[in-house]
C-alpha cells in the first residue's frame, strides 16, 4: 500500500523543474500538446448541441439551460485572470493537469445533475467547475509556446489556439453520435472521461526550455520584464483590453446570432443549408486563429489589428448596407468577420510579448481575457436586444439586424483607435 510519501513523489512530476526538457527534445512536440488541450476545452462551442436534450430532460425553457454556457464563459474569463500568475509559477504541467481535472469533473457533476434531475448541479458542474478548467486550459500553454518560439510567436500560439476554435468541430459530431446510444448522463459521463484522457496526454508530453535555450542555438536573448514605467503598463493593458473587447464584441454577435441571421436575410436557405454555414463559420474562426497570426510575425501585431479592426467595420458596413444582394455575398463577408474574431484571440498572447517582454505574459494574458468575459455578455445582448425591439416595431428579415450591424460598425472604431494608440516600449 502507497504512502503518503509515494504520493508526494508522483505529484512531483507535475512541478516545473521536472518538465525541463532534455538535450535533443523537438519544440515540435508542444503545438500539440496545446492542441491536445485546446481541442478539449473547445467544446464549449459546442454546448448547443446539449440545449434541447437538457430542455426536454429537465423540462424548462432554453434561458435556464443557456445560463449554463454563460456561467462557464463568465468562470473561463475569472479563472484565466486570477490563475494567471499561479500558472506562471507552477509551469504548464501542473496547469493543464488541473484544468484536465476540472474540466472533466465539471462533465463528471454535471451528469450526476442529471441523473437527479438537479439543474443546479449542472450550473455547478459544467458552469463553474468546467469554467475554471476553461481559462486554466485555455492560458497554459501561451507564455510556454512563446519561449519555445521566439522567433514566431504568433504563429505558435495561433496554432494552438486554433484548437479551440475547432473543438466544435469535433465536439458535436461526437457527442451527438454518443447520445445516439447512451443516456444524456452517460454522455456526460463518457465525454469527461474521452477529454481526461486526452488532456492528460498533453500535460505529460509538454515541456519548458532550459535556461539559455534559444531556437538557432546561439546566444539568447534574456527573459525581459515589464516594461518599467507604471503608467506606460497601465495605459497599454487597458488599451489593449479595449481592442480585445471590441473585436470579440463584434465577431460574437454574429456568431451567437449565426442561424437565424441567414434565414432573416435570406428566407429560402433551408435547414441543413443554414447547419452547413454555421459549420462553415467555425471553420473560418479556426482557420483565421493560424492564418492572421502567423500573418502578424510578418507584418506586425499593429498592422493585423488594423486590419482586423478597420476592415471588419468596413465589412459590417456592407453587411447592413448590401448584405442582402447574394447569399455568396454574405457568406464570404461573415466568414471574413468570424476569421478576423478567431484572429484575435490568438494574435494577443504575441501583441503582450510585444509589449510587455516575454516575462509573465500567461499572467497579464489572463487578466487581459476579462475582455472574452465582458464582450460574450454584451455582444449578443445587444444584437439579440435590438432584434426583440424591431420585431416589436413589426420589422422583418433584415431589417431586424441593421442597427445591431451600425452599432458594430461604431465599436470596432473604438477597437481600431485603441489599437492605433499602442505605443512600443522604448
């Protein structure tokens, strides 16, 4: 029988000096190890799939089972920012074990709810448990993939956190073939357990650099810090978290509202039709996380912001104005925006580098994705919102969405000015 010793011995493996790679290891082998987490948590893109199962099985409405997912969003937003200095002192080991146990036993609650038919246990369990798994999985292998890619960090992080814009992609054909033969328990039950495994496999196969490591094995370059002024570190967060904010504001709004905006404008695309473009959209969201940030190492963290900022708003534009001219039309317009919204979420990790050195940059990351928490509350409040107003003034089809789509226009101005306002530290 093991001893409390043992334990202590076995639980070591997790601490950051033991994940200290040996001479000859590949920093090729940590894009997936990410991955292995990202397309894990990226599930959450997927929670859909489980709105009518739950509805029907707890027999309530869709409001008090789509709380479930903003629970979740809101727990991945705290999480990242108040476990982001406890993930830079404990490595990426040690975080994606943890946020593999959370995510999982959130999965794990939450079919016990089920099984009792305690809808509060699942706000627990998926909500709140599952949440925290998220913004620990979901920051853990960002200032790690930049210290093993100086030379390319957008590129290693966009590759990584394009995992989590296909999760979805991966997640519903699985959980739906899984509810095809199991109870919506058992499903839980069978997913915690899938992702356990396959996170799990990630945390043991990631590694740190050693000290002095660099990629061409000459002399590098130390670990910078912050820059030194206090208030040039303040006004860049913030300006940095307006960006955030307002390029996640606008991508969300027509992601959430994806399905019925296609019907709204245009009312002969059919059912499976309007899937497909929904899956289609995904796809853009996973691709542009690789594509524009490794398009930022060429051409500057500033410059793709622009462009994400500046022509999205000019994209809205001719949303609101021609979008109703061809379903083609509006389907490469959207795809654009969505891209631009993946774009986004990874670029930031290399953007902090930039302007904050490559030292904590997993805590300020996390601190910075308050931004997600706050921009997945009002970007589909405000486009749902103005929608039930037009319905009342007796509007239809497009007319339900213009303003939303004026409004965005005016935000992702905000978002561009900010951005323009980011100084380089001197």
């Amino acid at each position: 029988m093991g001893s409390c010793d043992d334990l202590t011995v076995n639980l070591d493996v997790l601490n950051r000096e033991r994940t200290v790679a040996p001479a000859g290891f590949s920093r090729w082998l940590i894009p997936p190890a990410a991955l292995a987490v990202h397309l894990s948590i990226g599930q959450v893109y997927a929670f859909s799939v489980f709105k009518t199962p739950l509805t029907g099985h707890f027999h309530t409405a869709l409001t008090p089972i789509a709380i479930i997912f903003s629970i979740a969003i809101v727990m991945l937003g705290l999480s990242a920012a108040f476990g982001g200095a406890w993930v830079e002192r404990n490595g990426p080991r040690k975080a994606m074990a943890l946020s593999a146990i959370c995510w999982s036993g959130g999965f794990l609650v939450s079919a016990l709810g089920i099984q009792l038919g305690w809808l509060w246990l699942v706000y627990l369990g998926y909500g709140v448990l599952g949440g925290i798994g998220l913004g620990i999985g979901y920051i853990s292998p960002v200032s790690t993939l930049i210290r093993w890619f100086p030379d390319r960090p957008g590129m290693a992080t966009g590759l990584a956190i394009m995992g989590f814009g296909g999760g979805a992609l991966i997640a519903a054909p699985l959980s739906t073939s899984l509810m095809g033969g199991l109870s919506l328990s058992q499903t839980f039950v069978a997913l915690g357990l899938i992702y356990l495994v396959a996170m799990l496999l990630g945390a043991a196969t990631v590694r740190v650099p050693p000290v002095g490591w660099s990629p061409n094995g000459g002399e590098v370059a130390p670990v910078t810090g912050m820059p030194v002024n206090e208030a040039f570190r303040t006004r860049t967060f913030w300006l940095l978290w307006i960006v955030l904010f307002c390029n996640v504001t606008a991508g969300i709004g027509i992601l959430e509202q994806a399905s019925p905006m296609i019907h709204d404008f245009f009312p002969e695309v059919n059912a499976a039709q309007a899937a497909g473009y929904v899956g289609l959209l995904s796809l853009c969201n996973m691709a542009g996380r690789f594509v524009w940030s490794a398009t930022s190492d060429l051409i500057g963290r500033t410059a793709v912001y622009t462009l994400y900022l500046g022509l999205g708003a000019i994209l809205y534009l001719l949303l609101a104005t021609t979008g109703q001219g061809t379903v083609s039309l509006f389907v490469l317009v959207t795809g654009l925006i969505l891209s631009f919204y993946g774009g986004g979420f990874a670029t930031v990790p290399a953007y902090l580098k930039d302007q904050f050195g490559g030292f904590n940059v997993g805590a300020i990351h996390g601190r910075l994705l308050t931004a997600w928490s706050a921009a997945g509350v009002v970007g589909p409040l405000v486009v749902n919102a103005i929608a039930d107003h037009q319905i009342a003034l007796n509007k239809s089809g497009a007319d339900r969405y213009v303003l939303a789509l004026y409004i965005m226009v005016g935000v992702l101005a905000v978002g561009l000015l900010a951005n323009l306002l980011v100084r380089r530290p001197t």
